[in-house]
C-alpha cells in the first residue's frame, strides 16, 4: 500500500458535469482524486483533461454494482491509502407522469439515485473510518425539497437520498464522519441539456429569484466546503446551491416584475 499524505476524494458521476467539477476542485486545494463512473470514454476524456496522473485515479464502475463498488474502494486503498471525503454525486433522470413510468424505469433510477449512495457509503466507511473520519456528501436535488410534475421516480428517489442523507450523519458522528447533502437547482450540463427545452429554460429563469442556471462550478465549491474542515460542524444539512429557488414558495414573475417596475 502507498500511503498519500495528501487528502482523497473519491467522486461518483465524475466524468462530466457536477463530478467532474468537483473533482477539479478538490485537485485545485492539493486532494488527491478517486473518479468513478461507468462511462469509460468520458471518464477517460476526464482525466485527459485534468492530467494529474499521480494524483488521480479512474474508476470504472456503476454505482448499483455492489461487487464493483467493493473492488473500488479496495482499488482507492491501495492506491492512496486513505479515504477523506465521498461524493455521491451520480444520478439518472427519468422524466415521466406517474402513469408513464414503467416499474423498470423506477427501479433503476432508485437502484442509481438512492440504493447506489447506500452502497456505496457502506463501502466506503471502513476506510474513511481507518483514516480518522471524514465527510460525505449527497448530491440530491431541488426535486426532493419541492414536487412538481413528472419528478415522480427522481423527486421520489432525491427525497429518499435526502433523509438517507440525515440517518447516516445520526449514525457516523461516532466514527468522526460528517454527512450532508447539496440540492442544486437546475444547472447547465448534460443531463439538464437532454431535458430541458427553450420553453423550460425560461420558466426557470422566471421562476429562480436570481434568473439564471448555477454553474457546475458553483455546485463544487460548496461541495468542497461541506468536505472541508471549515465545515467541522456541520453534519446532517440540506444545503439548497439554487439562487434562491427553494425559497421562493409564492415568488410569482409578475410580482417580481411589479417589484423591479415598482
Ligand atoms: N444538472 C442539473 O440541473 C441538476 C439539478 C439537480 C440535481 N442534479 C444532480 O446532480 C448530479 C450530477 O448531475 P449532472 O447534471 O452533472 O449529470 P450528468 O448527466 O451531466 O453527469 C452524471 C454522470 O454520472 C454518471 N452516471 C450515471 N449513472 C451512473 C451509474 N449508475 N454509475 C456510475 N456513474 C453513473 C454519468 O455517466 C455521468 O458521467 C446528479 O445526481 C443529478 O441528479 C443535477
């Protein structure tokens, strides 16, 4: 085993998007980066682009696969010889009416969304337990704050992750392991590109208080807080990353629009 006297992340969903933003993030302070995902040509695209060799590793695997997961962690460990931080960050979209929705399709975004941070937080703990402790932290959604339509199968599964989220900071303070979750509104990548069209995309914008999308890299920086020390005492959180979406219940465009003329 190579002990690193670096910190170590490891990302899920890393090879584009929120990943991939947080896993360059957390090579910007000095980390060393475990990426996962189970597309290999982004994740190699991935670490072309960042070309830290010596301080990252891919990892090809999906987050519902517990034999992958088990041969990952084991990988992360002899590689970096500690674990610091987990991003539960992988996720699928199946947007669909409740009457649409195939039971196969609901299983499968529950087995991605919600049983694979399981999976993988019960892999992960006994290392991150022999490093002293460490964070974890869920990406969920504004879509398990706030229902809306066709969000049953994902609104369902990030309201899951959301209280998945609370019963492991409960249950690892004792290890020294912090858990919190991060609810990013929409965001422009790939997976926001596939399902939102131009009638959507404004709608957000007079819908979301500070009229615009987060960027991915807005998303990461308040990952990395939650993983860094500077959040020593935050566990068990739902922190919204969404210009002020979630709070805004009754902030209707008109009435904004009469504020802004007023
Ligand atoms: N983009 C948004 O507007 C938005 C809004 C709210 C929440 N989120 C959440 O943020 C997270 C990241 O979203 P994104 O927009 O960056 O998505 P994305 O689709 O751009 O990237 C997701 C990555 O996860 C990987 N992935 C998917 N299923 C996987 C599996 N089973 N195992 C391993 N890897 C898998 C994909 O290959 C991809 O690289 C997701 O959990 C998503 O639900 C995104």
């Amino acid at each position: 085993m190579i002990a690193s006297p670096t910190n170590v992340a490891l990302v899920t969903g890393a090879a584009r998007g929120i990943g991939l933003a947080a896993a360059q993030r957390f090579l910007a302070d000095g980390w060393s980066v475990a990426l996962l995902d189970m597309d290999d040509d982004g994740l190699r695209a991935a670490m072309e682009t960042l070309a830290v060799p010596d301080r990252t590793i891919a990892l090809h695997c999906d987050v519902a696969d517990r034999q992958s997961i088990a041969r990952d962690i084991a990988a992360v460990g002899e590689r970096f010889g500690r674990l610091d931080a987990l991003v539960n960050n992988a996720g699928i979209a199946v947007f669909k009416p409740l009457m649409d929705t195939t039971p196969d399709e609901w299983q499968r975004v529950m087995d991605v969304n919600l049983t694979g941070p399981f999976l993988m937080t019960q892999a992960a703990v006994p290392l991150m337990r022999d490093s002293g402790g460490g964070a974890i932290v869920n990406i969920t959604s504004i879509s398990s704050l706030r229902a809306s339509t066709l969000r049953v199968a994902y609104g369902s599964s990030k309201a899951g992750l959301a209280h998945f989220t609370k019963q492991c900071a409960v249950e690892l303070a004792q290890l020294g392991i912090r858990v919190n979750s991060v609810a990013p509104g929409p965001v422009d990548t790939a997976m926001a590109k596939q399902v939102h069209t131009t009638e959507i995309r404004s709608d957000y914008r007079d819908a979301i208080p500070m009229a615009r999308y987060g960027l991915e890299e807005e998303l990461a920086e308040a990952i990395f807080f939650l993983c860094s020390d500077r959040a020593s005492y935050i566990t068990g959180q739902i922190l919204a990353v969404d210009g002020g979406f979630d709070a805004a219940g009754i902030g209707l465009p008109t009435l904004r629009g009469e504020r802004k003329n007023g």
